[in-house]
C-alpha cells in the first residue's frame, strides 16, 4: 500500500488549501525499483487530480 494521503483545510484567508503527499518521496527509503514505478505513476495521477480541481 503505498501513502496517497490528500488533506483539505481552510485557511485564515478563507481560501481552501489541498495537498497531497508524493507517495514516490515517502516511499525513497525502500529500495524497490517495481514500487517506484508505481509510486510514480501514482504521483502522476494525483498530480492530475490537483491541477484539475485548480482549473475550477
């Protein structure tokens, strides 16, 4: 199982914040280069997902 946490919080300013954490660096301790590939493409998908809800 790789770490694909995403937070979503209200800042002072009122704006909403979301992130996500970049599963292929909290994963860089493990030595696996089968689990940087998908930790990779992983991070690709939610990159995706960030910049799309930014459009909007």
């Amino acid at each position: 199982m790789l770490p694909c946490n995403v937070t979503i919080r209200e800042l002072e300013t009122g704006e909403i914040e979301i992130a996500a954490i970049d599963p292929s660096v909290a994963m860089s301790a493990i030595i696996n280069q089968e689990l940087e590939v998908y930790a990779k493409k992983v991070n690709d998908k939610l990159q995706n997902v960030l910049h799309a809800i930014k459009i909007k």
